[in-house]
C-alpha cells in the first residue's frame, strides 16, 4: 500500500487479513510425499499464492507468500515447488518462502518439469530452458518451431537417464538426451495434439493424453503401441495409475468425469460422473494407496478412495468452496465466527473465520427434496433452484425449527433453510392467489425471535409468514404496500414497527402485529437496498442517485445525510456499536462514515468492486466479496489494535488502491504495521487550564489535600504517637529526607562547635516564610500566583501552618492577611482552583474568625468575599438542581 499526498496510508481503519473459501483453480495439484513425516502432502494453487495440504486429513499445512502475478503452472520435487508466474518462476522451501528466482523467458511459462539437481520450463513459443537450481544458471536452451512442434506436454521416463520425452500439439513426440543435447527419437504420433504425459507403472511404458479423448498406452523403447482407450467427453486433461496392485488406469475430462479401465482385462471398468463440476485440472493416485487426489477449477479438492468391489471410488474427504461468484455475504449468530454466502452456483455455505473444518456446504436448493430422494435422481440439475440473490438469518430458534429465510432469482416462493442441519427445510413460502406470473420476491427479513419472515416482492406486495409452520400471517396495505418493486423491508427489534421501501421513492412505517400504516414518508431518490441497525433503531437507505440517507425509526425523521460515491451502492454495514456506516459501490471503493460527527473518515478503493460488505457483530473483521472473485476477503479492524485518528476526510482526497489480501495471514500483519506507521497526522491534544473564563473549573489536586482541612485537629489527636519515638542507635540505612510531599533529601548539620549553645535565637523565630513574602509582593503588584503556587505543593498540616502564622500574634500582620483575602477573592473572580479557594478560606475563618471583627480592613475584603461566594454559589446550585430534576425525571418516568 503506497502513502497518498496526504501522508496516509490507503485505509486507515482496516488493513487486509485473510481470505477465506479458496481452495483449488484450474492449475493441476502437485503432491509430495514428505519421508521424514511419512505422509503425502498436496499442494493447490489459488491465484497468487499456493495452499499445501496434509492428505490425511485434508487440514491446511503452509500457505505460501505471494507472488506478483496469478500463478500459471506448479511443480515439485522432493525439496522445493516451483510455481510460474508470466515468464518468471521461483522456486519455494519449506512451502512458504521464495529462496530462488529464474528470469530468462520472454513467453508465459506453461509447463515445468524438475529434473533432479535441475529444472526444465518450456514457455507458449516452445522455448526449453533447462536451469541450475541452487546457481540459478542456465544449462542448456533448446528451440522449437512453434509451427512444426509446439510443445504441450513434456515428461521424464523412469530409467532413462538425462532424457525427456516431448508432446506437440501437432501429435508427434520427441525423446531427446538433454545432457548431450541430442534428439533420439521421433515418435509420429496419432495426428492428434498431445495434451497428457504420463509414466505407467511399467518401464518404458507410457500413457498419452490426446485432444480426441484416446489414451494411448505405448512402449517408448520399442515404438509400439500397447492399448488404446477412448473416452466421449472431449480432451484427456490428466492420466494417473494405480500403484497399490491393481491395474487401474484413470483419466480426466473437461466435462469433470473421471474414467477407469482395467489395464489387465483391456476395458472400461467404470465411471464417476461429476466428480467436479468443471473440468478435472489434475488427478493422482497415491503411491502405493487406493486413494485418489483431484482438484479442479471449481474450487475443490478431493480425495476418493478404492475400496469397494466394483472399483468404484467414493468420496472421502474434501474441502470445497463456491464454485462461481458470490452473491451474498453476511455473519451468522452473535460469535462473529460464522459467514453465510450464496452464490451463483446455487449453494449456500458456512464458511468459519476460525479453521476450515469448521466450514459446511448447506447444499443446493431443490425443487422438491423429497422426490428427489425417492427417485434417486443422478443429475439434479433439472430440479435445483436459482441461484438466492438475498437472505436473512437468525439463530433464536435455529434448534426449533428453519431460521434462514431466502430468495432465489426470478423465483417467486422463497425457501427455507436449516442451518443446524446444513440443509433447505421443509417451506417455500408465496402467496396462495397471484394474478401474474412474473412477480419475483425481492426483499426478505426475518424477526429478531425468529418466529415471523417478511418477504417482499416486485408486484408491491409485503407478507408475513411463521417459520414454523409456513402459513400466511397477514400482508401490509389493502391490496399492496408499494405502487412499485419492493425495495427493502425492516422489523425492528421488538416486533413493534416494520419499514418497508419501494421502488416509487416511498418510505413506509406499519404496525408488526395489526399491520396498520403508521407513517409514510417520501424519499429524494428511488432507494436501491436498506439495512436496519436493530440495537439503535437506525435505518440506513442507499439510493439510486448514489447517495446514502440515515434515518431514525423512533422520530422518523432523516439524521444523515452522505455523498460521494460515484456508482451503484451494492451494499452497507454497520459497525455493532452503530457508530460507523460502511458502504460498498461499483466505483470500486468502500467508505466508512462516522454517524455521530456524519463525516467521512475512511476510504479505500480495490482493483474489483465489492458487492458485499459485512460487519462481524464483535467488531474486529471485515468481510467483502468481490466480482468474479471465489473468496471472502477479511479485513481486520485497526482501532481495535492500535490508536487510529478518525479525522475527517477533505472532500477532495483522492483514495488510494488497496490489494486484495491473500490468503497467508503472516504477510497481512506487516500490512498492518505499514498502516500504523504514517502517526504523525494524531494530534495530541492538550486541554487548558480553563475552556472557558464563565465556566467554574476545579484544580487537579487530589482530594487529600484540601479536603480535611478543617478536621486537622481530630486527625492530629486519632494519629498522636503513643510513646515518644527512639532513636536509632546506629546510622540509618536510608538517607535522611525533609518530611513534605515533595520528597528533599535533608542537608547535613554543620555543627564546627563542640559545645552548642543553648541560648535561642529569636531572630531566627522572626523570620517570615515564602508564603508570607510573596503576599506582601501582591499587595505592591497585584499579583498572587506565586503565593497561591507555593500553597499548593503543601500539604494539609503546611497549609495551616502557614495559615496560622498570618495572624499579627504569630510573626504575622493584617496587611498580610488582607492580601491573602485579596488572593481568594482573585480565584473567585477568574473561577478556577474553585474548591481550592473555597476550603482555604474556610480555614483561614476558622483560624482567625475572633480578630476579624476586629479590623475594618479585613472587615470590609470579608463583605466583598461574602458576595462574591453566594453569587458563585447561588449559579451553581441552580445548576445542580436542574440536573437533578432531569435525572428524576429519565428514572421515575414511563417512556
């Protein structure tokens, strides 16, 4: 992510986590049998990176770093995998990090072939490379005429040392000796384009793949041709052979079936129809295991395995995700570890933010389930529902009965499904009369009880049904709701209101349970969806004139009002606390906008629009879908982690474009760390003495110091030591300090005379203190800050020293003491230190209420005091009781 001009990073709030759902594409698996830990590994690719998998139980091992580009071809030998990207490949240790690079292509690189200490790659201009590994040198360069032999499959014979055998499109075959650079042989071929290599269990044996579906099995040492088979489903994609002692060959096809012949008996043994649903990429036996690794671009791995008597596999393990693009995304239950996504295969799936054997496939929705199963129907094709456009879910009654409510493309019934047993339940809720036949339902939500679903539809109309039992509970309005489409619909979180919105620009209010309209209001734009925060009772409506309005469904009335996205809002969130709105649009950007201050405070744009946001309900993921993207992408949340400035953002900030993040969650924390780093845009904010001279501002000293000034004499008798203290008889450990709050260390007694003299000195009694010395200086210049300074770095027992010793009987005078009066009438006037000023003087009346009376001085600075504190006092105490009348009132009344 690159800094913009304004000094920050792309998105300040979310940086990329993760991505969840990927598994396979269309790029063949590798596997690996690792002799240390006796176990196969398979290793996929998905996009940019690979995943690596343990066979034996099909859990994520490695996940490898990214590359610059979407990988085009794999491949592995017992230490490394190499994987393509463009006319570059790089080799991998430890399935995770790049240790070599090899440039010298200048076609895209489509097949790899490691050859022990060396790696062979051939690029689409039937360039042959063959390279060093750990020098990354070239060895030896070999050049094809694309037109004569165009290379498309190039295999090692087992046995046949420093030799390769070559595929063409054009059907022949070459065997060359790469060590000497010499071709041997030339096989002709079968006139047909060579698409699979694949060495049999024999020596000298092996399969070939061709265009028209043939696989031949041939002798390379004897050029003879020992079987040929043939399947009907177009071009052979990958061969592999079973090891473990029976002689099955299988075959794959773009179709995605897989095709078994027995090699001994010559003939096709059987089938296994839709083992993908797109085309086979790649399978492979196991090494001596009747086991069956295959993936394919439909986003799946399998493993089947060989032990029934017909030979047959069945499936044993998988990890599956869409196979098409998202359509709908949104957090299941309260945890925040569960993500519900349709797509436009028709599934609906669970996908765990936490592992992946977590996830579950809620399966295709069919027409009818039940004749389904009675029937045994193969191919269910004909009877799978559309693919759901929208749902709502809740867990309330998940135990109980169905608690997802969805509605599918052009269809007008919406099912039911049951997320506890993964699979559509037993409704499809319509109405029961329908004049037309092309209503569609286009809105769906369902109660925060999980008792009631709300479905609109495109003819207008809103109804209510039971989940539990599916029947008709009511529809809003006579006839219909809206004169238009139904854009949106709302039941807030008590079942008391439901908000409907359609496609004419009408807002519409009405009453769950006597379905009654309320209020109708009349929006700017047609609104394009609407999403209600439960919690705060906020609505949020995207309309189509791109902009966003924020409603409050208790006074009905728009709070928030947002511009600025440049295309089709596809979808918005809200934060769980409701104070961020997040929005996704087809101008490839997601904002976040800050409800309380209604600015803008985030954006970032993606190299794909989002067609989906969601919120995790504990605040700390993101989650999008994107066109023509598979994944579910995580973004985790900043603020959780770290300080962020929510600054507004100027209404020209240009946002900057922020890569999808990839499935490895390693390279994603150093994402983060780029994003924390811009902090120099925090300000720190430092709060004055006082906001405002009219407000009355308190010190910042603790209570301690003032709050018991007047109780000093019953503290004093409570603390009075009950024996003298002893002396020590050795020198303390401690250095001796001068008691106070401020800790000084005491300075040493110069004592030169042996013999101290007894006689007092009185001049010493004499002296006056700083205290007294900085208020005669307020008597000359005015100013009492000094005085009032030193006061309050002493504490309770200083303060009344210094107190006392004002009076004329203790070495002080009344000018001294009107200047201390004078100090306390200046706090009162500026209104800060209140309680300070307000304890103080109380004790100086305690010390010396006798001789007030007495000076007419200090008679006259107490008659000004007097105003001036019953003033001061009357305002606060008018405050106070206002604020108590409101408290009564929130505690005591009915809202």
């Amino acid at each position: 992510m690159e800094p913009d001009a304004g000094g920050r990073t792309a998105s300040a709030l979310f940086a990329g986590f993760r991505a969840l759902g990927l598994f396979s594409n269309d790029i063949p698996h590798v596997v690996r049998f690792s002799a240390l830990k006796r176990r196969f590994y398979v290793t996929t690719c998905v996009g940019k990176s690979f995943h690596t998998y343990d066979v034996q139980k099909l859990s994520l091992v490695a996940v490898s770093n990214s590359l610059p580009q979407d990988i085009c071809c794999m491949a592995a030998d017992g230490k490394l995998v190499f994987a393509a990207y463009g006319n570059v490949f790089s080799a991998f240790a430890r399935n995770k990090e790049v240790v070599h690079t090899f440039k010298g292509h200048k076609a895209e690189i489509h097949l790899l072939q490691p050859f022990g200490d060396h790696i062979i790659s051939v690029d689409t201009d039937s360039l042959l490379i063959i390279w060093h590994i750990y020098s990354e040198e070239e060895y030896l360069q070999l050049t094809f005429d694309k037109s004569v032999f165009k290379i498309s499959a190039i295999l090692h014979p087992s046995t046949y040392l420093n030799k390769i055998l070559l595929g063409s499109e054009q059907g022949s075959l070459q065997l060359w000796n790469v060590k000497s650079n010499k071709l041997l042989y030339t096989f002709p071929g079968w006139k047909v384009g060579v698409t699979a290599l694949q060495q049999a269990p024999a020596v000298d044996v092996v399969a070939v793949g061709l265009m028209s579906g043939q696989v031949i099995i041939h002798n390379i040492k004897f050029d003879e041709t020992l079987m040929k088979f043939r399947q009907d489903w177009g071009p052979i994609t990958s061969i592999s052979f079973r090891t473990d002692g029976h002689p099955i060959m299988a075959a794959g096809s773009p179709c995605g079936h897989i095709g078994l012949w027995d090699l001994e008996d010559k003939k096709f043994i059987n089938q296994m129809r839709n083992a993908h649903s797109t085309a086979i990429a790649g399978l492979t036996f196991l090494h001596r295991e009747p086991l069956l690794v295959t993936n394919g671009a439909d986003n799946a791995i399998r493993v089947w395995i060989f032990d029934g008597p017909v030979g047959e596999g069945r499936l044993l393990r998988f990890r599956m995700g869409h196979s098409a693009p998202l359509t709908k995304i949104r957090y299941y239950g309260q945890n925040g570890q569960q993500i519900l996504s349709a797509s436009q295969d028709g599934t609906l799936q669970s996908f765990s933010t936490v592992h992946e054997k977590f996830n579950k496939s809620l399966g295709h929705g069919l027409i009818n389930k039940k004749r389904v199963k009675r029937k045994g129907l193969q191919n269910t094709m004909s009877v799978r529902l559309p693919p759901i456009t929208k749902f709502a879910a809740e867990e309330t009654r998940e135990s109980d009965w169905d608690g997802i409510i969805a509605c599918h493309q052009g269809k007008l019934s919406c099912s039911t499904w049951n997320y506890q047993r993964s699979t559509i339940g037993a409704y499809f809720l319509k109405p029961k009369e329908l004049k037309k036949d092309d209503i569609t339902a286009t809105a769906v939500d369902i109660t925060s009880c999980g008792n009631f679903a709300v479905i609109g539809l495109s003819s207008g109309a809103v109804d209510v049904y039971n989940m539990q039992s599916g029947m008709h509970r009511g529809s809003f309005g006579a006839d219909q709701a809206h004169k238009g489409s139904v854009r949106g619909v709302a039941v807030d979180g008590l079942n008391q209101l439901t908000i409907t919105t359609g496609s004419e620009g009408l807002l519409k209010f009405w009453n769950f349970k006597n379905k009654n309209l309320i209020h109708s209001m009349s929006l700017d734009s047609s609104p394009n969806m609407m999403l209600l925060h439960r919690d705060s009772g906020i609505l949020g409506l995207a309309l189509d004139d791109f902009s966003i309005s924020v409603l409050d469904i208790e006074t009905r009335k728009i709070v928030r009002e947002f511009s600025g996205h440049q295309g089709q809002i596809n979808d918005m969130a809200f934060s769980p606390d409701g104070r961020w709105l997040i929005s996704a649009s087809m101008d490839c950007c997601i904002r976040t906008w800050d409800l309380p201050s209604g600015c803008l405070i985030d954006s970032f744009l993606l190299d794909s629009a989002p067609l989906n946001v969601t919120m995790s309900p504990t605040g700390d993921f993101l989650a999008t879908s994107h066109v023509d993207h598979l994944g579910i992408y995580l973004w985790s949340n900043i603020s959780l982690y770290s300080v962020v400035s929510l600054r507004p953002l100027p209404t020209d900030y240009v946002p900057s474009v922020v890569m999808l993040p990839g499935t490895c969650q390693t390279q994603d924390v150093e994402l983060s760390e780029k994003t924390i780093e811009p902090s120099d845009e925090m300000i720190e904010y430092d709060s004055p003495e006082q906001l405002n001279e009219q407000l009355v501002t308190l010190s910042l000293l603790p209570e301690s110091r003032w709050k018991n000034l007047l109780n000093l004499d019953v503290i004093k008798k409570k603390n009075k030591p009950k024996e003298p203290p002893k002396v020590p008889k050795s020198a303390p450990f401690f250095i001796p300090t001068v008691p106070g709050l401020v800790p000084r260390y005491a300075a040493p007694e110069q004592n030169n005379d042996p013999q101290q003299s007894k006689v007092v000195n009185l001049g010493i009694l004499a002296q006056k203190s700083d205290f007294c010395l900085k208020l005669e200086e307020g008597l000359v210049n005015n100013k009492y800050e000094a005085a009032l300074n030193l006061l309050k770095e002493l504490g309770p027992s200083g303060i009344e020293t210094e107190l006392r010793s004002l009076s004329p009987d203790c070495g002080g005078s009344v000018e001294v003491m009107q200047s201390f009066l004078k100090m306390i009438g200046m706090m009162l006037n500026r209104k800060r230190d209140f309680e300070l000023a307000q304890a103080y003087l109380a004790l100086f009346l305690k010390l010396h209420l006798k001789m007030l009376p007495s000076e007419p001085k200090l008679l006259e600075e107490m008659t000004q005091l007097s105003s001036q504190v019953e003033e001061n006092w009357i305002h606060l105490q008018s405050l106070f009781n206002q604020s108590m009348c409101i408290l009564n009132y929130i505690k005591s009344a009915l809202l």
